[in-house]
C-alpha cells in the first residue's frame, strides 16, 4: 500500500510541478508553514480516509475548479461537511480555500484551534461581533479581497440531521460588497447520519456532494436569498440529491 | 504473507477469465459497429465493471493471501455500509451500528488465521446475542425488534455469508493440489459471475414464464434452466484444474451454485422492492451498488463453502 501511494505522489508531482508549489509560493507570507502542512494533510490523508469509509457520490466536482475568489455555499448538518468539501477541491487551489467557522466553538481550547486554524484553515467567526459593534464578517472580507475561496455554511448551525435550515442572511451582505465574486451552491446528504451533532464517533454511510451551477449577484439581497434557496431545493430534489427525510 | 499458490489449473482459469472478458468486449464493439440501434450505454458500463473486478481480484490474488482476504472483507464493508444506508435505520442505534462494522475485521480475522469454531458462531451466536443487548441499553423500546432484526439480517448476508468466500483461502492446502486455496475461490466466484450473466442471458433471449413476478420480473423459467445449463456444464469443466471434486461432485456444485445464485439474487430484490428502490446503490456503473453485485454470492458463498467442506475437508 505505501509503496503504491509513494509512486501515485511521484508521479503526480511530476505531473502537476506547478501543483501545491505554486499555492506555496503565492501565500508563503501568510500561510507558508501551514500549506506545508495543511495541503498534504488534506490530499493524503483526509481524501482517502473520506473516500474509504464514506462511499461519497459526487456530482460535478468540476464545477468547484474556481479561477478567483469565490463562496460556496452549503447546507450544514456536520462537522464532515467542511472536510468532505475540502477533500473535494484540486491540489493547487486547497491553499486558498478556507471554511468559515465559528470561533467561540473551534478556537476553545488550544489544540482544537491549532487543528482548525493550521489543519483545516478556518476563518473564525466572531458570532458575538455585532454587540460590540464590531463586523463579524470582517475576515471573510478580506480572505475574499486576497482571492479566497470560502466555504460557508448560510444555515449558521449543523441542526438537527438530515434536515434543512432556514438560511440566515450573511452570505448576502457580504455579497453586496463584493458583487463580482461567484457563489457555487453545494447540497450535502447522509453526512449528518454518519457524524450527527452530538455525537463524537463517525459512522459509515453512503454520502452525497451535489454541486450546482455558478449564481451570479443580482443586485438585492433578498433575491440573492431566493436564488440560493431555490438552487439548494433543485439540488436537493434532483437526481444527485436526496430528499431530507 | 504466504506466497499465492498460482498452480497451472489456477493459471489456465485466469487466462480463461481474461479470455471471456476479451469476447464480451469484442461481442459488444461489434454489436455498438453493425448494429448500433440495439447497443444500450448500460451494456458498455457493465462489461467495463466486469474488467475492473476481475483486474482487481487478479491482482490481489497475485499479491498474497493476506491481501485477499482483505480485499473480501472491504467488498463485505462496502455492501454492509450500502445495506445500512438504505434501510431505515433509528438515530439512537448509530452506536450499535459501529459494533457491527467493527465485527468485520474481527470476522475475517477468524477466517484468515483459519479457526474454523469461532468463525462460525462468532456472528450467528456472539453478536446475535449481544448486540440486541447494545441495543435494548439505548433505553428505546419503540422499534426494537425492527432494529435488531435489520441489523442482524444484515450483518449475515453481508458479512457472515459473505466472509465464507475468504476462508476457502484458510483451508488446508494439501487436499486440493490442482487448484490450491486460490482455485477455490476462483472456482466459486467464477461460477457464482457466469451464472449470473448466463441467467440474464437466457432469460433474455428465451424468457417466457416468470417465476417470482411479484419479487423480481426479470426473472424466468428460461433464464434459471439456461444457467444451470451453463453452470453445471462450466462447474465440471473447471473443477479438475480448481478443485478436489470428483465429476459427479462436480455437477452438484455446479447446480448447487445456479440454485443458490438465483435465491440470493431473488432475496435481495424482494429487500429492494420492500425499501421501492430499483438499485441498492449506484457504485457500481452498470451494475447498481455493491449488494446488487454481491447478491448472489451471499448465497452461494456458504452453500457452496459447506458442500466442499463436508465432501473433502
């Protein structure tokens, strides 16, 4: 088994020279360390053990290979769903894709943040911010800004499993200030069977990433809402979804 | 890691095996070249499928027997995790479904070193009996038997029966000198594959009276004679380059095989029916998931398994 992944790496290497080397070089200032790190923690070991144990049904990943800053946006019912889309992303682009994450919840003890900041590459959120007057969204304006990918979560917490949320409205005020950024529409289905809230010991189930069609900013923030809403029901309903239950 | 026995019988099936590959793939790109009004994508998909698994199963055969078994045991995993997702299935037993994984590797443990008690009482006796009592600690009593029943039935056709295919491999060498451990497995598998692939020929092309409409269709008087036909013909042909058969042992393999693929494949369609669902997954392109593959060897594996181990171990 090792030696059949040492000459997959090698060969990708040599394949892709460009590949991670060239995420490496852009963000060296800011994350050169954790690339070093975080990139191969995700394409060897997080990718496979995912693939493994969880029999992921993706529909169209290449609609994930984004040239510039863009969010995407996901119905959330576990903890899997952020590893399940970063395991989704191609090598060269993993140092600019960031989870939003909440801070309060991943950054309460030190080694939980060092696996979330350095492993995973969150973006905290200050879900307290506005009550003290500050914006809780100022990171994901300036990861956008660099050229980030997001992956946020508009339904704000994982619920109960298996079933939507009404989505919250931040991904839209942040929309508005950057009009031209992409929003990609992911459904996600049977990972809240296989790690639910709540509980600490994931158990294998066939899974589901259904990706959607680019939206474009329309100029308003309730019909961004809408579009959002109904482009998660199609994927829901479609024949890479599965209906809640 | 033992070195695999790879005798001249064992060789001469593989090259047998690579062989029909060859014309199912030829048959078709003929087929797609004069006549593509009747060339359906499907059929593609489903031969491509068939080289995948028989490449795979070549190769680890070729590894070792470690490797094998193991591969054996991922097949069981991905049909249990496949048989878990379509069922319905209550929140609180996610616990004791994490017991029944964790079986497998226990289960095929039994097989590999070869300790013939405990393989067979370690499901059907220790987790039958212990795992409802994991199950009544949930403290919901709502669904109980449903949930121990499901989760047991799922755990034989999909783990226990299916572990029987990898202790072929743990069986003493020496009785089978033509094929060694591999030809049995080989035997099995080949016969339990072509007929599969006979039955729906046969059904296809002959198929009159169904024999089980309400369950499963497709399935017909025809089509289960054509691959008796086609097994017994093939158990007999092969048993002297894989196994310690004798010609008459031979043919009640062979019909043993053709009975028990068509009562698998009959059992897991009846589930399917129950649960409205056409396939029990879509891993498997052309195909459907893993247990529309693995149907009938669920049931082939320990009839055929027990039936050699009473005639020659």
């Amino acid at each position: 088994m090792f030696t059949v992944d040492g000459v997959t790496k090698v060969v990708k290497s040599a394949l892709h020279p460009s590949g991670s080397a060239r995420g490496d070089g852009k963000r060296s200032r800011r994350t050169g360390v954790t690339a070093r790190l975080r990139v191969p923690f995700i394409r060897w070991l997080l990718r496979p053990l995912l693939h493994l144990l969880l029999d992921l049904h993706v529909a169209h990943p290449q609609r994930l290979q984004l040239a510039g800053p863009a969010i995407v946006c996901a119905n959330h019912n576990s903890h899997l769903d952020s590893l399940v889309l970063l395991s989704l992303f191609p090598a060269c682009l993993l140092p600019r894709v960031r989870p939003v994450a909440a801070a309060d919840y991943f950054l309460r003890n030190p080694l939980l943040a060092w696996v979330a900041t350095t492993l995973i590459g969150i973006i905290p959120i200050d879900r307290d911010a506005r009550a003290r007057g500050l914006d809780p969204l100022a990171g994901c304006h300036e990861a956008l800004a660099r050229g980030d990918i997001l992956l946020l979560f508009p339904e704000g917490t994982r619920g109960e499993p298996e079933r939507r949320q009404p989505l919250r409205k931040g991904v839209a005020w942040l929309l508005e200030q950057h009009p031209d950024v992409p929003v990609v529409p992911v459904f996600l289905y049977g990972l809240g069977k296989a790690l639910p809230r709540g509980a600490a010991l994931p158990v294998p189930f066939a899974c589901g990433v259904a990706v959607g069609e680019t939206l474009a900013w329309r100029g308003c923030r309730e019909t961004f809402m809408q579009d959002l809403e109904s482009a998660l029901q199609r994927l829901a309903a479609g024949p890479h979804g599965k209906p809640c239950e | 890691m033992n070195a695999p026995q790879l005798t001249i019988g064992v060789s001469i099936a593989l090259s047998g095996m690579l062989a029909t590959l060859l014309f199912a793939s030829a048959a078709q790109a003929g087929l797609a070249r004069w006549q593509p009004e009747r060339v359906r994508g499907e059929l593609q998909a489903r031969i491509r499928s068939w080289w995948w698994i028989a490449g795979a199963f070549a190769f680890v055969a070729m590894l070792s027997r470690e490797v094998t078994i193991a591969l054996v045991a991922f097949t069981s995993f991905a049909a249990l995790r496949e048989y878990f997702s379509i069922i319905p299935m209550r929140r609180c037993d996610r616990r004791v479904l994490a017991w029944a994984y964790a079986a497998i590797p226990v289960q095929f443990l039994w097989a590999a070193i070869g300790w013939y008690g405990m393989f067979m009482v370690f499901i059907p006796v220790c987790l039958f009996l212990l795992l409802p009592m994991r199950t009544a600690l949930n403290g919901e009593t709502r669904g109980f038997l449903h949930a121990a029943g499901a989760l047991h039935w799922g755990l034989m056709t999909c783990v226990f029966s299916l572990s029987h295919a990898a202790y072929l491999l743990a069986l003493p060498a020496h009785v089978n000198p033509a094929g060694g451990n591999l030809g049995l497995l080989l035997y099995l598998a080949l016969l339990t594959a072509l007929n599969d692939v006979a039955q729906y020929c046969a059904g296809k092309l002959l198929g009159q009276r169904k024999v089980v409409p309400r369950v499963s269709p497709g399935k017909t008087v025809e089509g289960l004679l054509g691959g008796i036909a086609v097994t017994t013909a093939l158990a007999t042909t092969l048993a002297p380059l894989l196994t310690p058969f004798s010609p008459i042992e031979s043919l009640g393999a062979g019909l043993l095989v053709a009975l028990a693929g068509f009562l698998g494949d009959v059992v897991v369609s009846a589930l399917k029916r129950d649960l409205g669902l056409k396939d029990s997954g879509t891993a498997i392109p052309g195909h459907g998931g893993v247990l529309d593959r693995v149907d009938s060897l669920t049931m082939t594996a320990p009839f055929f398994f027990h039936y050699l181990y009473y005639l020659h171990y």
